[in-house]
C-alpha cells in the first residue's frame, strides 16, 4: 500500500470533497478507505490539461489514444466492489491515464497494469512515478491474456467492455479471488462481480455501464482484423 504526496491545491482539494459528498456517498460508496482514496488522488493530474477543470465532474471524460477516465462514482463502485483490505496483489487490465492504477495503489499492497497502448502506458507510468507510487508496475501489452509470469492474483481489475470473461483471465485469479470487469456488447455492458471458488466461477452483477471495447485475443477484434 503507497501513499502518494498531495498535489492537490486548495481549491482542487474542495472540489474532490464535493466529488465525495455529493456523487459518491449518496450512491452506497461507503468504504472509508476507498472514499479516502478517492479525496487523496488528484484526479485533475490524470486528464489532459484542458480538462482539468472538469475534472470531478460526475461523467466521463476523454483522454488521449481516443480512450477515456470513467466517471468518479464508476470508478469508486468497481474498487468497492473489489473489498480490498491492504494485502492484495492486483491486475488492471486497462491502465488508461493511470487514475484508477493509483486509486488502487493506495488500497493494496501491489499492482500490476497492462495497457494496449504503448503511449497510455508511458505517460501513465510517469505521472505515478512523480506521484511516488512505488507498489506499481506498468506493462504494454494484451490485456486479456493477463500477465502470466505474475500469477496468480488476489484480484483482477477490468476497465474495458469485453463480449465475455478472458479465459486466461479467470486462469490467473487466485483461489477465493475476485474480479471485477463490464460484460456485454460494444453498445453497453453490465458491471460483473466473478468470484472464483473451488476453480468454479460465481458471478453477480452489480450496475450497467458502458466502457470502451476490450481489444484483444480474449476480447474484441482490432479493427480490419480477423477473429481465429
């Protein structure tokens, strides 16, 4: 678990509160220690700077290689979902501006994150290392076939919509481990708590949403590619 220094000015630090007071809590976002987390990040570090004003803004907003940061409250939902207590080795699969991989970095004891785009996964790394996280570890990459070599993981974190769970995913969530990740079509998804119990998994959902597409070997097609 790492705690970043503030970076947050006076007026940024009111508008964070505001983004909990009035998005998060009344929405059942009631864990302390991500409400915590989620004042303590300075989302505005994470958007391209244009944006940083609407930063807390209850939508959201884009970011380079024509992805996006989800919302505030989508983003505290999926790490509240996660019930992490401070031990956990966790997989992100979509690292995007690295708002969410810092999040998580302040909740768990490491993390790991793949990110198909090269540039995403450069600029993110950077703004986490300014911010002094030293639990994190970045990668470029298939998100959907996971980071073999690290397995297994306590929990697995997907902020991309994929037609289905990665097989290759589920293959390295450890045993009583839980994953996190949006299921359906290109159009929109609902939000899938899988648990993995005696190898078998058990899922609930808890929200639709609607998340960029999952590319890749488990997930979907590149564009003008073939599916095998």
């Amino acid at each position: 678990m790492n705690t970043s220094p503030s970076r947050l000015t006076d007026d940024e630090q009111q508008a964070q509160e505001r983004m909990v007071r009035e998005q998060l809590e009344p929405r059942k976002i009631n864990d302390e220690r991500v409400l915590a987390a989620m004042r303590t990040v300075p989302r505005s570090y994470f958007v391209p700077r244009d944006l940083a004003i609407h930063a807390t803004e209850d939508r959201a907003l884009p970011i380079e290689c024509e992805q996006t940061i989800s919302q505030p409250y989508i983003v505290a939902l999926m790490t509240q979902a996660m019930e992490l207590k401070g031990t956990e080795r966790v997989l992100e699969i979509g690292t995007g501006s690295g708002y969410q991989t810092a999040i998580l970095a302040h909740l768990a004891q490491s993390v790991f994150s793949i990110e198909r785009h090269q540039a995403l996964a450069e600029v993110a790394l950077r703004r986490l290392k300014e911010l002094g996280y030293s639990n994190v570890s970045v990668f470029a990459g298939d998100g959907t076939l996971g980071l073999p070599d690290k397995a297994p993981f306590d929990r697995i974190l997907v902020t991309a919509g994929g037609p289905q769970t990665p097989p290759a995913l589920f293959d390295q969530l450890a045993e009583g481990g839980r994953m996190i990740i949006p299921v359906g079509d290109e159009q929109s998804q609902v939000l899938r708590v899988i648990q993995k119990i005696d190898g078998e998994a058990y899922s609930r959902d808890i929200s639709g949403c609607r998340f960029v597409k999952l590319v890749g070997a488990q997930g979907w097609q590149k564009p003008g590619s073939r599916k095998r």
